[in-house]
C-alpha cells in the first residue's frame, strides 16, 4: 500500500488515471475463508476470494477523509510504468532499509503491479469468487480500513 497511498506524508502515487477497480482482501480475511475450506470434504483445486473492490481514487478519497487533509497526488502514466518509472513515496523510501530488495528492483516490481492495476489484471470476476458459499463472513471493506488507518494516524 505504501508504494501508492501514503498515509503517514498525505501523499499518493496513483497507477495510471486511478479509475480502474483494483480487487482487495485482507489477511484476516483470507484466514477465516481458509479455515472454512479447511472442513470440506472435497477441495476445488483454487479458491478465489474477494474482500472488496475500489479505485485507487476511491482509496486516495477515503484516505483524505479520513485524515481530513488533501494529499499530494501524482499519476503515473503508462508510458512511465512500462519503462519501470515510479513516482516514489516518503514511506516507502524509510521502510527501503527493512526490506530485502534492492531498491531498482523494488521500484521496477512497483511500476509493474501499477500496469496491472491500471489494465484491470487485479479486478477479479465476481463469478469465480467462493464469498457466497460463505455468506457469514462479512470481508473488511478497503475504504472503511483506510478511513480508519488515516483517523488513527492523524490522531
């Protein structure tokens, strides 16, 4: 999350226009989908689940919301996500010495996801989603995790 919506610096790096759905689920979740699966009898050879669509202008939205301020928006384009280009942000630059990658290819493996966000790769068919065999799990919804995050940080 932190490579497009930065919560901490009110800032954003939007793949592309942003207006494209981006499928999200969150671990929590996954895990109580998996723990389901986990009693039948017989297993489909893959489960897919869908926790929640939204544009990332959808979560950017939810995110000003929630901390009450404008972000500073940039938009990468596809011509600079297919040459590897991103724009990067305050918080993935301080978490880049925590993480394992060096930072090209971290960046390049970022422009990369940004394209199939923007060409809808990541916008799941409802059809092929298990969720309404399990219709008491209620998935967290992505705008209400953000809203929260952003009031929890701004406070």
């Amino acid at each position: 999350m932190i490579a497009v919506v930065d919560l901490v610096h009110d800032t954003a790096a939007i793949p592309g226009k942003g207006d494209t759905l981006v499928t999200f689920a969150h671990t929590f979740d996954l895990a109580k989908y998996a723990d389901r699966v986990l009693d039948f009898t017989e297993w489909e050879r893959e489960y897919w689940i869908i926790g929640d669509k939204a544009t990332w202008n959808e979560v950017l939205q939810a995110a000003e919301e929630g901390k009450d301020t404008k972000f500073k928006v940039t938009h990468d384009s596809i011509e600079d996500l297919e040459k590897g280009v991103v724009t990067e942000l305050p918080a993935l630059t301080l978490a880049l010495p925590h993480i394992p990658i060096p930072r090209d290819a971290l960046l390049a493996f970022s422009a990369a996801f940004g394209l199939v966000f923007e060409t809808g790769g990541t916008n799941f068919d409802d059809s092929v989603a298990r969720n309404n065999r399990f219709p008491d799990i209620k998935p967290l919804r992505i705008k209400d995790a953000i809203r929260a995050a952003a009031k929890a940080i701004k406070n």
